[in-house]
C-alpha cells in the first residue's frame, strides 16, 4: 500500500481551529513539512517529529520535499494555513504529483481547514450568509487584469465579498485597483481583520468609504489582513454586530407562516 501524504489545513491562526481530522493526521504523521512560521505554531502538537522547514517563496521546494519524504515510505504532513484549497498548498502538491505521475505511488490525503475568512465572519454576527467570493489581490501568480476583472464582476454582482493579500510594502497596486472599484460603488459595511486566531488577534467594524479615504496608507492593510466586504444588504445589529440577511423575514412572519 502506497503511503501517505496529507495536506494538512492548520486552520486560521494558532490551533484553536484546527478540525479533528487535521488533529489526527498530524499525530499519524511520520514527518511534518511546512513554512517556518506555521510550523512553529504547531510545535507542541508536533512534539518530537522530523521537521523540514522553510521560508516565504519557497512554496516548490517545501512542496517537494514533502513528495520526497512520502516517496521514502514516511508518512507526510505538509502544513497549509487556513485551508489547503483556498490559496494553499493543494494546488501545487496535486500539480507536482500528476506531473511526476506519482498516482500509483503515493497516497493523498487533503485535510479541510477553517480559513481565516469563515473564522472571522463567525467572530462578528453573520456577515457572508449570501452568496459571497474570495479574492486573493496578490499579483504575484494570478495576472493584474483578471484579479480587477474579477473584483468589479463581483462587486456588480452584489456578493459579498472577501480579500486576501490586500497589499504588501512593494504590492500596493492591486490595492488602488480595489479602491477605486469601491469608490464607483455605493458604501458598503467592511470588516478588518488581522491575526485571526493568534494572539494578536484584532477585528474592526467599519465602511468602504473609510478605506477608500485611507487609501494605501490604512495603518490595519497588510498581508495578513483580510478584509470582508458586505454587499448592498448587510446592515449592523442592534448591538453593533455585522448581518446580512439571508431573506427568512421577508419571506416568512415570526411565526413560520409564510406571508401572504
């Protein structure tokens, strides 16, 4: 029998949401590869296991070391924050894989994760009950045009909307390209969040049109920012939480019944 290599989602910061699933395949596991800083979040679940560990830009390498190790016979964990298909490692573990027709050899095993956009919309009401998307604005992989391509449909759409990757200190163009999208459109609720999960935790309520007039200069926008725009529903509680409707009340009363 061929062994294992799981993609393991850590989930959206530390391991308070962390699945049991994902629990149990990091103590089945034989070896654990991952970024560095992940890496570390984990380390006492990890306890005394084999650890490759590398840096940002790296994502190849890591990716087929992990391979390598499976290869070996060792059962492998490659960590990916979040959730493995949402800008994770997935995507580049299943490539490599197929190209080195590996199918027969290895055994693959993806871990779902909670991702820090689900995490924080739990954190602050019910913002996302809608139809919603999640867009990364790094350039880095995914061309310029298409990402702004992408924002404005979804903005038209009205869906709303999650982004990932706003800006680093050299990236900030996507950044604008999102700003201006918003300004062409009527304010919306926006969540900041940051560190979802750690520590350093820290979730701010506010609009687009706050984000619009900080521009790049937003002291919360970094790349561990996430940022959650509503759509043309969503609306504050009562007690200062984020809603959007998923439609219950309008089409039914209090009782049940629906109205007529």
């Amino acid at each position: 029998m061929a062994k294992r290599l799981y993609i393991l989602s850590s989930g959206a910061g530390g391991t308070k949401y962390m699945t049991t699933e994902a629990l149990r395949a990091l103590e089945d596991c034989e070896v654990v590869v991952g970024y560095r800083n992940y890496v570390k979040e984990l380390k006492e679940l990890i306890g005394d296991k084999p650890v490759f560990m590398s840096g940002m830009t790296k994502e190849i390498a890591r990716c087929q070391e992990a391979i390598n190790y499976a290869k070996e016979g060792k059962i492998t964990c490659i960590i990916s924050n979040g959730d493995v298909n949402v800008f994770g490692m997935a995507t580049l573990i299943v490539e490599l894989i197929d190209k080195q027709d590996l199918w027969d050899e290895i055994e693959l095993i993806s871990i779902a994760g909670v991702t820090s956009f689900l995490a924080t919309a739990s954190r602050i009401g019910a913002p996302i009950s809608q139809d919603f998307a999640v867009i990364s604005l790094s350039d880095k992989l995914t061309d310029i045009d298409i990402i702004d391509n992408r924002v404005r449909n979804c903005l038209d759409a009205d869906m709303v909307l999650g982004i990932y990757n706003p800006k680093s200190r050299k990236r900030i163009l996507p950044y604008q390209n999102f700003l201006k999208a918003l300004s062409e459109g009527e304010e919306r609720i926006a969540i900041i969040a940051s560190h979802v999960g750690r520590d350093k935790e820290k979730i701010t309520i506010t609009d687009t049109t706050d984000l619009i007039k900080q521009d790049i200069n937003h002291s919360e926008i970094t790349m561990s920012t996430l940022i959650i725009v509503g759509n043309s529903q969503t609306r504050l509680t009562k007690n200062g939480l984020v809603l959007t409707p998923r439609g219950y009340l309008n089409k039914y009363d209090m009782s049940g019944e629906i109205k007529k």
